[in-house]
C-alpha cells in the first residue's frame, strides 16, 4: 500500500510489485499483440510522466486501500474519468454545435471514489513541473489552484443547479484554454477528409498508408454487420436519418497512444447528413478495454449493469458529457465489445511544452479544475439512477463543508509524495523491462 507519510519505495519488493501489476493487467493485451505492447512500454519508458500515463492500474492498486476521510457511501460512488492527468483535456463539438473544452478521453471511466480523478490529477502537475524544473514552493501553489477551482464550482453547482448548462466555451475563456478553441474552431472537416480519404471513380475510400489495413471479404462484412447494431444503440433522439450511415469503407486501423496499445481497432467511412462528400463522417471502432478503477471497485452491480467494456465507455461517455457526440455508440464483433464514436475534426489537445512559467500555468489549472467539477457533477442527470443516486455536487459540498483547505492540503501532499514515488517507479521499471522481466513482452526478434 503507498502511504503518503514514507519516503518513496525503490526496494526489490516495490520493483515486483510494478511487474505484478502490469502483467495482471495486460497479460490479455500482451499475448495478443506482444510487439505492440512492446511499442507501449518503450514509450513509457522515455520519462516519469510518460510512465506514468501509461500505469493507471499502478496508481490503483497503491491508493485503493490508503485512508480517504473524503469518501462516504455517496462520495465514492461518482461517475470518474479514471484516468485524469494533465495531458486528457482538450475540446470537440457538441451535439448543439458549440465547441467546448472539457476532458477527454472515457476509456478508463468508471464509478468510484470522487477523490481519485483529483489526485491522478494534480499527481501529473507534481510531475510535470518536476519536468519543467519547477521548484516544490511553485508546485505546492499550483495544485491548490486546480484544486480549490474544482471545490469552488461544485459549491456553485449545489447553489444553483446548473451543471448540465455550464461548459467552457469561446465565449467564457480566455489565456491558453481560449487559444485551444480558436486552434479547434480553423479545422474543417472538409481538411481532414482529404487527408484520409481518396476517391474510387465518384465514390470516397479510404487512403491506403502507415497504420491503414486492408481488410478481406469475411472481416469486412463482419464489421459492418457490428456497424449495423451499432446504429441501433445511438439513443432515438440523436439519430440521423437512415442515409446518414451507408458505409463507404471500412479499413483496420493501428499506431495508437500509450494507453491503446495493442487494442483492435477499425475506421469507417459513412455518407454522413447528406449526399456532398464534405459531409462525410469518420467513425473510430476501438475495442473497449478494462477500467482501471473497475480493478480495484469490488461492487458487482457496477460492471454487471454493462453489456461489456465498449457499452461501459460509451454509458460512461454520456454521463460525464453533458452534450456528447451525438455518434457515440457501442456494438461487438466476435465476442468483444466496442465503442463507437466520430474522429472529430474539432478536436485539438492542451499542450503542455509552451507552458513553462507558475504564471502562465496556473489560470489553465483554474479551467482545469472546473472542467472537472461539470464532469463529476452533471453525471448524476446523464446516466443509470441504479448507479448514482442523488445529486452528485450536493454529496461533494457536504462531504468537504468547512474543510476546503485541509481538503486542499491533502491533495497538495499526495501530489508530491506520490510523484517522487512515480520517479523512482519509472527507473524501476526502465531496469525490468530492459532486461526482459516482464513476461509477454521479451523480444525475441532478431537485430
């Protein structure tokens, strides 16, 4: 168990406990696609931050048993993203058409503790401006600012019940987060589609390239018999007219982040609303794979209330969205769940490389934080009432009720502690994987 009050762990026994971990986590993944696992821990392992993206089943199975005087029966029952660092923000379209900067990325969402977005969170803030040689004093400043934005919207949120109203917009931003949108709001789907696409006579296909498979007449029609039950998991109110899904192609699809790595994936290209080829839409089809959190959250009724892990993040999407993609959906295809969602045009990430200095770095923790609290917060109206009961905002505010500083004490502590573990984790790492201690990934190709 990690424990705040220690210095960090680089004993045999901690470096065995990471090789656990991971291949209890992945050994499915590992065995079905060892090199491209193998592309995942080279990736993790080029720094601490990197590290520490692509470890999330690490950091629960370290915090799930340390003390959290936050949490009651209500409070560790949130829909989380469950996988919140600094680099899964960014901004897409909604389904009224604005674009909004909010998190991003559901693959890890699940139900649990309130608290454990926020600390994976400012954890990844400790680490970064570890990175950016930040001193602790900066670091010790800049979490509260995260933290005490995401307390002091929850309250408002509990005031004046309008979470499912409140997102970041252009017209509610500024600094860095209003740059991100104006980036988001030059993209065209007319752009991308050239990119990807060619055209057969009149008819759009897909670009053959890096990344890009070709599929045979079995897995094609395979696909889009899934494709066809996906459409029927979109909610009435957002479909499009039947038109809308012809598919034109479909292609397998790889080269993915550190955290969908060796996870089966296709593209499909359908008419989209009308007829005009710059209307086209690019769907993604991605296997959906295990939550983190879902690792360590022994209720049963949880996992039991999805058909499987694609249906999990596409449920757990809408929840934490107050306006998803309105082509946000789930299907199977050979005994495995998917989800299905558009590849966006309008979606443009926070980077973090220009962000150097406290002063430019902490009014982005401000939006940061917010974004978090609407996340949390407009759950509770979005999704399974046999899952979360009441309002969310109202269980946080009473939870942390004239403890908002020790509450913001205690994330700044974590975020330190658990950093410096995460260094030391990260050389660990480096030496078992280099020398071939962690099963299903030992290369065995030839140089």
């Amino acid at each position: 168990m990690f424990d705040v009050d220690t210095p960090p762990d680089s004993s045999p026994e901690r470096r065995d406990h990471i090789v656990r971990t991971l291949e209890s986590a992945f050994s499915h993944l590992m065995a079905a696609d060892p090199r491209a696992f193998r592309g995942k821990f080279r990736k993790m392992a080029a720094d601490p931050f990197a590290f520490y993206r692509g470890s999330a089943c690490l950091f629960y199975a370290d915090t799930i048993d340390m003390a959290d005087p936050w949490v009651d029966q209500r409070t560790s029952r949130v829909w989380i993203q469950g996988d919140l660092h600094a680099e899964n923000f960014g901004t897409y379209m909604n389904s009224e058409g604005q674009l909004v900067f909010d998190i991003n990325d559901f693959d890890e969402a699940y139900l649990g503790h309130f608290t454990w977005d926020l600390l994976r969170f400012v954890a990844s803030i400790a680490l970064l401006g570890w990175q950016k040689a930040l001193s602790d004093d900066d670091i010790s400043a800049l979490v509260p600012r995260y933290v005490n934005a995401y307390v002091d919207q929850v309250a408002t949120f509990a005031e004046h019940n309008n979470d499912d109203e409140f997102s970041l917009r252009l017209g509610n931003t500024e600094g860095t987060v209003h740059d991100v949108l104006q980036r988001a709001r030059m993209n065209s789907r007319f752009k991308m589609l050239r990119s990807m696409t060619t055209l057969d006579g009149y008819e759009p296909v897909f670009r053959n390239g890096p990344g890009v498979r070709r599929l045979d007449r079995d897995e094609y029609e395979r696909v889009a018999a899934a494709f066809g039950r996906y459409v029927e998991t979109i909610p009435h109110e957002q479909r499009y007219n039947p038109l809308a899904y012809r598919i034109k192609d479909i292609v397998g699809k790889s080269g993915f982040g550190i955290g969908s790595a060796g996870l089966p994936a296709y593209n499909v290209l359908i008419e989209g609303p009308t007829e005009a080829w710059e209307n086209d839409f690019v769907l993604s089809v991605k296997q959906g794979n295990i939550a983190a959190p879902s690792r360590v959250v022994s209720d049963r009724k949880i996992m039991e209330q999805f058909h499987h892990h694609g249906h999990r993040t596409a449920v757990s999407q809408r929840a934490l969205q107050a306006h998803a993609d309105p082509l946000l959906g789930h299907t199977d295809i050979d005994g495995e769940g998917y989800v299905v969602s558009e590849l966006s045009p309008y979606v443009n990430d926070l980077e973090w490389d220009d962000l150097t200095e406290p002063a430019d770095i902490a009014p982005v923790l401000d939006y940061l934080g917010r974004a978090t609290a609407k996340a949390h917060c407009v759950s509770d109206a979005h999704a399974d009432a046999s899952l979360v009961d009441g309002e969310t905002e109202n269980a946080i505010t009473a939870s942390l009720a004239g403890k908002e500083q020790e509450f913001a004490d205690w994330c700044t502590g974590f975020a330190h502690r658990y950093a410096a573990q995460v260094r030391v984790d990260h050389a660990l790492f480096v030496d078992s994987f280099r020398n071939n201690e962690i099963t299903g990934v030992r290369s065995s190709d030839p140089v």
